[in-house]
C-alpha cells in the first residue's frame, strides 16, 4: 500500500489549506461569517467522495483525510463530517448543511450539533447512520409538551448544540459498515488537524515570547514540550493516512485501523492542547487568546464516534 500523497492530492490539500487561512482563519472561530456553509459548497468541500451523481467530486477517502485535516487545523465547523458522509452514501443528494447528533437512545432527545439552517440531522449509531428531519419544534414523546429548539454553545464555543425529539422520517444505511467508518475517519482527520493547530501555535509563540532576552523556546524545557507535540501529530497523522487508505482498499481490518486513527488522534488533540496551554502560560488560559479554543475543540471530538476499545483489543 502506497501512503504517498500523489501531486492531485498535495494540490487539493494546500488549496484547501489556503482557502481556510484567508477565509477561516481559526482566531476568528467564534464569530464565522453568515454565508459560510456556502463559500463551503461552493469549494465542494461537503462532497469530496459523494458520486457524480449527487453533484460530488467522487473523489478517494485518502484525498478527503488529507483535505480534512486541513479543515481541521482551522475549526471548521462540525457539520462538514455529517454532511460528507450523508452526500457520500444516501442516493438523493442533500440540499443544504446536515448537522451532527452526539448518540443517544430513544426516546430520549438528540443532542444536535451545529443545527443552526441545517436541513437535517445524521446521527451514528451501531451498524449504521440515520438521517432526521430537524424541525423548528418538536413535541416531547414522554411528557406531550411542545418545545421551540434553542440553540446554546457548547464547550466548543465555535459549535452550537440544540436537542431535538426523534422523528420518524429517518432514512439510514444498513448492513454496510462504511458510512459508520467513514464518520469515524474524518472525526479522525479533524482531530489530527486540531492538534497541528497546537503544534504551530505553541512553537510560533515560543519563537515570539522572549524571557532573559531569549526566545522561550530556546530553552530545553520547551524544547521538550513543542517536540513531544510534532511526535505525537507525525504519528497521528501516519495513522490517519494509512486508515485512509484500508477503507479505500476495502481492506478486512479497515475498521481496527479507523478505531486506532480515532483514538491516537484524540490523544493526540487533547495532550497537544494542554501542552499548547502551558507553552503560553497565564496568557493561554485568558479567553482572548486563542488556545483554549483547540483544547476545547479537542475536548468536544472525543465524542464524535469514539474509538470503541473492544474493536481495539480484539485485533
């Protein structure tokens, strides 16, 4: 298997990485501009894989990892993992943002992520995902009550969460253990970006930050941490890549190296926001400094299709 990214590859994903730096750049998390989700459909960004057929790029999950992390390593908004997956595996092409639904059992409300103008909602769940309608107002099935959906942060304050009532339209896949895969693979490939996004911050501001008329990351202590930092994004990433490329090869242990990409990659996101923290020190726990906005995006993936230990221990 060849993990080389090919020439069309490195060019998608440094456009990508490009377009993400001059119109989403991660600073500006919190306050996206309204058209967004468009300026994202324009670039194909939620269709990477999705057929010809439904308007899509058809293109490998290799190249979307790649392009994924990218997006990734600027916050771009949750929505992008659901949307991709439902353009890529449900036959009628879906107009709009679909949002993300965190796992939950019926008849318990859904906990809706980045529902705002969103179409729909997609939600995994064991041996596939489902697609809901998400309506403005939904009656309790319990109590009868009729509820106006809100929306509210969450400790991602670039991501809103709404909850929403089970309906009965839903669509899903069944009997095909890729779609739940390819969700887990890009939860994967954001992760990986969020902790690049460390990595860089903390090694630009230890070249910036002077103490005893020295750049902080002079001295050996933070040398250590930015190292430990690169180690852990070089081995995420190879994980990632090789995860890639076993879905696209239809490879019989996809799924035990999707779950490994997921878990180093989480690792990975959440040590390297902590270590990008203590880099800043009192500055990187302010709320204007952008740092906690990797570590709480770190902290919100780790519920995005988590790594399920026992696909991990009984490889």
């Amino acid at each position: 298997m060849d993990l080389t990214p090919s020439d069309d590859q490195i060019a998608f994903q440094t456009a990508a990485a490009d377009w993400c730096r001059d119109h989403m750049p991660l600073e500006q998390a919190r306050s996206r501009p309204a058209d967004l989700w468009d300026q994202l459909e324009a670039m194909g960004l939620p269709r990477i894989t999705a057929p010809e057929a439904n308007d899509g790029l058809a293109l490998d999950h290799a190249t979307e990892a790649l392009v994924f992390a990218e997006l990734g390593r600027f916050l771009a908004p949750v929505s992008l993992l659901a949307s991709a997956v439902a353009n890529r595996w449900f036959d009628e092409p879906f107009d709009g943002k679909v949002a993300l639904a965190l796992t939950a059992e019926e008849p318990g409300p859904m906990r809706v992520l980045d529902p705002v103008d969103s179409a729909a909602v997609l939600m995994l769940l064991p041996g596939s995902v489902r697609v809901f309608d998400i309506p403005d107002s939904f009656t309790n099935q319990i109590t009868g009550q009729r509820h106006v959906t809100r929306h509210q942060p969450t400790i991602d304050l670039s991501t809103m969460q709404s909850r929403q009532e089970w309906t009965t339209t839903a669509v899903w896949t069944e009997g095909d253990v890729r779609p739940p895969l390819h969700l887990q693979l890009l939860a994967a490939a954001f992760a990986v970006g969020c902790a690049d996004a460390a990595r860089d911050m903390a090694a630009d501001y230890s070249r910036l930050r002077q103490q005893f008329e020295r750049p902080i990351g002079w001295f050996q202590a933070l040398k250590h941490i930015c190292s430990d930092m690169a180690v852990r994004c070089a081995v995420a990433r190879s994980q990632l890549y090789y995860a890639a490329c076993a879905l696209d090869a239809g490879d019989a242990d996809a799924a035990f190296h999707i779950v490994a990409a997921k878990r180093i990659a989480d690792q990975a996101a959440l040590e390297n926001g902590r270590a990008n923290i203590q880099v800043h020190g009192g500055i990187g726990m302010t709320d204007e400094a952008a740092p906690h906005l990797c570590l709480k995006r770190a902290h919100l993936l780790q519920f995005i299709a988590p790594a399920d230990a026992a696909v991990l221990l009984a490889a």
